[in-house]
C-alpha cells in the first residue's frame, strides 16, 4: 500500500 | 493532496522561480552555486523517471516538467551564458563527498531493491543534502544578496511544510514513509541556522551578513 501511493508526491 | 503539500510545491517553484529571474535579471549567477544546482538536477531527473511510466494527475506532471525544465535552464544560464560571473573558487564543495555516501545509503536502506526505487530513494537521501554546497558558498562569501536569501527561505520553506503534509497524512489517512520524513527532517534542520537569519536580519531589510 505504502508503495504506490508514496509515488504521489513530488 | 493537502494544503500542506500544495503551500510546499507552490513554495518550491516560487524558489526555482527566484532563482532563475535573479540569474536572468541581473546576468549574474554570483553568490549562487552551481553545484547545488547540478545536484538539484540530478534528484529530479532520478526522482521524476516515472514520469514516463506512471501517470498519477495533470498537477503531477506539469510539476515535474517544470522542475526538471527549470532545473535545466539553470544549468545552462550559469554554466553556458553567464558562465563568467559564476563564482568557481567559492563554490568549491566537493559534491563526491554527498553524491558517494546516497549512493551506498539508498543501497543499504530503502523500501525495495529495484532500479526505480534505489534511484527513488538516492534522490530522496541526495535531496536532503543538496543544499550543501550552496550554505558553504555563502558561509565562504560571508553574505548573500537578499533575492538570494528569498530564494534559499522558499527553497527551505517547502521541505519544511512537507513535513506537516506528512503528520497530516499520518494521521488523516496513517499514511508515512520514513525514508522520506527522515530525509526531510534532514533537509529542514540544516536550514534552520539560515532560517534564524533570515527572519533576524533579512526581515528587517538588513543584507545577510554570517558572523565572520
């Protein structure tokens, strides 16, 4: 879950 | 996205936009370091890979277009065009001395052993520190024109206010990442000698001047 919602950030 | 998020993203590009209108106006890059800014580039082009692979939103995007298009155009305006204001026997940092140990860190300790997530979390680590060279050109020169300073207190402001989006997603949607927070806590604490002049001297319309 972390991983792609980490990606959301710049 | 959270206000938070959003204040440290406008805040980050009102600092490359600083930067690159004091090199354009005054046809100087003095007093700023290039080296810093070769760093800078080379967390966004490490960060902002999945521009191509992954799409997220249009905000994401554009931002990550602008910061690496910025981010270039600063390089070229002060390695290209104005390269002979560009202060070399200052800004004499050795960025080996950074570039090496993210390397080995984002190696060691990251959330997956793939290509995307080591470049992921060098950039991340290698961000933390970018600034560097750019504190020790201004410690070195003893002062700092003011749209300097502007530049380096939006530049820390947005790690600064990243670190309140990231309470705030812990706690609205328990959401972290410690490599990140760390990382960010890093980059905020190292600016706070500078914040401190900031507010006590620049403020108050006095150039920034570092005790000799």
């Amino acid at each position: 879950r972390i991983e792609e919602d980490k990606k959301d950030e710049l | 996205m959270n206000i938070f998020r959003l204040a440290g993203d406008l805040s980050h590009l009102l600092a490359i936009i600083i930067l690159l209108l004091k090199i354009w106006k005054t046809r100087s890059c003095a007093g700023i370091s290039g080296k810093s800014q070769v760093l800078f580039a080379i967390v966004y082009l490490t960060r902002y890979l999945d521009l191509f692979t992954t799409y997220i939103s249009l905000y994401n995007s554009i931002m990550k277009i602008v910061f690496i298009a910025a981010s270039g155009a600063t390089l070229y305006l002060m390695y290209v065009k104005f390269k002979a204001t560009y202060d070399h026997n200052h800004d004499s940092f050795r960025i080996e001395f950074l570039l090496i140990p993210c390397v080995i860190l984002a190696l060691i300790i990251n959330h997956d052993f793939t290509v995307m997530e080591i470049l992921w979390t060098f950039s991340i680590y290698l961000e933390s520190v970018a600034i560097l060279p750019q504190l020790f050109l201004v410690s070195k020169t003893g002062e700092a024109e003011s749209i300097t300073s502007h530049y380096l207190f939006a530049l820390g402001s947005y790690r600064a206010l990243y670190l309140l989006n990231w309470i705030y997603r812990y706690m609205a949607e328990s959401h972290y990442d410690l490599i990140a927070i760390f990382a960010g806590v890093v980059q905020t604490i190292l600016y706070c000698d500078f914040f401190y002049l900031y507010i006590t001297k620049v403020l108050k319309g006095k150039k920034l001047q570092l005790p000799a």
